[in-house]
C-alpha cells in the first residue's frame, strides 16, 4: 500500500479480505486519501490484532496536513464497520455488485491512499476538533448543493465536513442501499472539487461501529448465566473529551449512559450530550488544580461540573471532588453540592446513578439557597463517569467506584455464614461436654442388695 502504488487487490483489499477480529465492536475503519503524492511514509502494523491509536492517528494526519494540500474534506458517517466492506464491497476488483464502487475507485486511483481498518472509535470521534485545532478554522458543514456556491482556494486552508447517514433497520438489502446512497454522495462530492481544480486531502470515518460482536460482548460483561434477567444493552458511543487547546489530547473526559434533567417537564439529554455539535463543550476549563465540564444544549439548558484538586496530608496523595453541579436555563438556576463524589486524582470516578433523588442515594445535595423560588430541579445521571486530570488519552484512568464494599448481598453472605458457624460451634460444644458414667450394673455379677431395718 505505498504511495502511487494502490491497487484494489493490494490496498483496498486490506479492509474487504482481512478478517479483522481484534474487539471490533470499539473500532471504526479509517480511509485516507489525497490528490498529492507522497504523504504517508510510514505504514501501519500489517497484522490483524492491531488496533490505531489516537497518537498514530495523529501522526498519520499531521504527515498530511504539514506537507498537503490545506483543503481537507470529512466524510463522517453515522455508523461504519469494517464488516461492511466485507459484506457489501467487491471482490478481487469485482465492482459490478459493490455498494462502494466510487470509494474503490478513489481508493485506486488517488496519488496518496491510506487504509486504517481498526482505529479506536474514541480518536475518530474528536476528528473535527483536532483537525480545527491543526488548520486553525472552523469546520464548514456541507453537502453537495452548497459545495457548489463555494470557492475555495488553495492557500487558504479550509475544513469541509459531508455528514452521511446510516440504516437503523436490521435487514441487510436496507443497510446495502444506503451505504451505495452514501457512495454515490462521496463520488458527487470529489467529482465537484475535481472539476475546479481543487487539491484535497480526504478521510472517511464513522462516530460509531455498526456491528458488535457477541464474543466482545461476552468478554466485557458476565460469563456466568443470568436467570429471569434481561441484559440492559449498553450504550454505543464514546466519551465525552474537552482539550483546552494548549495539548492535543483532551483533559476532561465523560460518560453516561443517560441524562435526566426535571424541571417543570423531563428531559432527557443523552443524545444531545454524546451525539450533539462540536459546541457541546463551549466554556469549559482545566489546569492543574480545577476543571469545568459545560455542557451546552440547544433547549438553553446549560450543565457544569466543577472540579477541584487538593492535597491532603493524611493520605499524602492528591484527591479530586466534584465541588458543585450548576443548572442553568436562561434566569432559572439551582446548584448541586456533591461533597462525597471524590477520588484520586489520578483515577476516574463511577457510580452508578449520580441523583438528587433520595431512592437514588442523593449524592447531589441541592443548595436551596441557591434554588429559584418556584422550581424545584431534579437531576440523574446514570453510569456516571468523570475524570478531569492526569487523562493521558481517550480512555478513562482506573475508575474509583462509589459502591460500597459490603453491599446487600455480600452483607446476608456474612450473616447467613456466622449464623451456621454459631450452630456448629454450640453442636460441638454440646457433644465435647457429655460424660460417661462411672460405675455400670453387671447383670452377670451379684447383684446389689440394700439392707432394710425393720
């Protein structure tokens, strides 16, 4: 797969005939491609357990953007698995059948190619802010029509983000339309830029895998059976990162896998949270010693997490809390003092609900202070996860849980064994104090006469 030498049967045959296995229900396939010649050097790992790393993602994008053309166009799909190209691409250079003949054919044709088949989903889905950070201008949502009124121009650099969508239906001739459909958009696209003489560099991705392999499945929850249970599926998609610009890696990381706001009706704003615009994070904030976490919604609900690092003698370590939860929807506000959502500050913190509802724990203590008159707000955070220093990548440090050790079940454990241990112990002490007699009546033997006075 080197540079000006990328046929089907050698380049893009690595993502339709390798059966990559590795835990490819966490990655997403990455195809980079350009006009100019020369831009990938160094090659990634040719052997199928290899997964890409934000950092050589990184590496490989930054080759591109330092000695490429500073147009640079984002095909983001909703949802794309290696597996796709598997089932629906053509076979050995056969394009008559492929719900990708135009992507084949860019693939073949393109002075400079690159294919990625397993990179984390977390590095791919904070492409368009680090590609923002990289060309220093703010992404451009197109689609065809309003390429067309563009005029870009080679010394101004420019980022072009083609959101495509994907099929929510199971079957497979639907899931085959749309990724053709899709196609046909990425031949129209190039097909624009190529009659204006444009140079380009291109890159196709998705926020998240399409397909999840049971075996991974079974690999991260519970081998042991679960009688009169339903498995609760976990949500999809990656956590939420903030980098303050100064690094390029992110220094807030979070997670949930569902977001209830109540107010005077309930809101709930997990997909907005995880699947909303770059904007989501606009304010947010981190050093060494504080972080905050805004969230920003459409709806004018605005969230804050504000973190605090601090030193403690006693432990000799350094210890992060959640200092306070603010609410805010336009002159409405309340606060949340969480003073028991702490960890070291080298970890991450979990819980499973993050509540200001009693059933729920209350680890959220509203300020009442603080509380508009008139409206009382309710806020719930299933599975949550923060961590807002020492984060090193895209996944989060080891987690400091919330749960207790003697929990309900281990605490009847306990009691039903000490219960069974103070039977066996008195059964013993009762066998170990029995006596024999001593002195037995010999029937054999004279008998034994009492004497009478009469």
């Amino acid at each position: 797969m080197a540079d000006g030498m990328c046929f089907v049967p050698l380049c893009f045959l690595l993502v339709l005939g390798v059966p990559w296995r590795a835990a490819t229900s966490q990655q997403v396939p990455v195809l980079l491609w350009s006009s100019e010649s020369s831009l990938w050097s160094a090659q990634p790992s040719s052997h199928g357990g290899h997964v890409t790393t934000d950092l050589q993602l990184g590496q490989y994008l930054d080759s591109a953007l330092s000695s490429g053309p500073r147009n640079f166009l984002l095909f983001l799909q909703e949802k794309l698995s290696v597996e796709d190209f598997t089932a629906f691409g053509g076979v050995y250079g056969n394009k008559q059948d492929s719900a990708f003949p135009n992507l084949e054919n860019i693939m073949e044709s393109s002075p400079s190619s690159l294919v990625l088949p397993a990179v984390d989903w977390y590095a791919a889905n904070i492409l368009p802010t680090y590609l923002k950070e990289k060309l220093g201008v703010s992404p451009l949502h197109v689609d065809q029509s309003t390429l067309l009124e563009l005029r870009l121009n080679e010394t101004i650099p420019s980022l072009l983000i083609v959101r495509l969508p994907y099929t929510n239906s199971a079957g497979l001739l639907a899931a085959k339309d749309v990724l053709r459909a899709n196609d046909e958009v990425i031949g129209q696209v190039l097909s624009t830029l190529k009659s204006e003489g444009v140079p380009y560099t291109a890159l196709l991705t998705a926020l998240r895998p399409s397909r999840v392999n049971r075996e991974i499945d079974f690999s991260v929850g519970s081998f042991g059976r679960q009688l009169l249970a339903t498995p609760t599926p976990t949500p999809i998609y990656p956590p939420l990162s903030y980098n303050n610009g100064t690094q390029n890696r992110p220094c807030i990381l979070f997670w949930a896998s569902n977001i209830t706001v109540t107010m005077d009706r309930e809101l709930d704003l997990t997909n907005d949270t995880f699947q909303g615009t770059e904007t989501i994070t606009d304010g947010s904030f981190c050093n060494n010693s504080d972080a905050r976490l805004v969230l920003n919604y459409n709806n004018g609900i605005r969230i804050i997490f504000l973190l605090e690092s601090r030193w403690y003698p006693v432990s000799a370590r350094l210890w992060f809390t959640l200092k306070r939860v603010e609410l805010f929807n336009g002159t409405l506000n309340a606060t949340f003092l969480a003073p028991q959502v702490t960890a070291p500050r080298n970890y991450s913190y979990h819980c499973e609900y993050i509540s200001s509802l009693p059933k729920y724990g209350a680890l959220l203590v509203q300020n009442s202070s603080d509380q508009t008159p008139g409206f009382n707000w309710r806020l719930t955070i299933n599975d949550f996860q923060i961590q807002g220093f020492n984060v090193t990548g895209l996944r989060f440090s080891y987690a400091s849980d919330c749960a207790g050790f003697f929990s309900p079940g281990i605490w009847m454990g306990l009691i039903t064994t000490l219960l069974f241990v103070f039977i066996l112990t008195y059964g013993l002490h009762m066998v170990m104090s029995l006596k024999t007699m001593d002195r037995f009546d010999d029937p054999k033997g004279p008998s034994i006469s009492v004497p009478q006075n009469e």
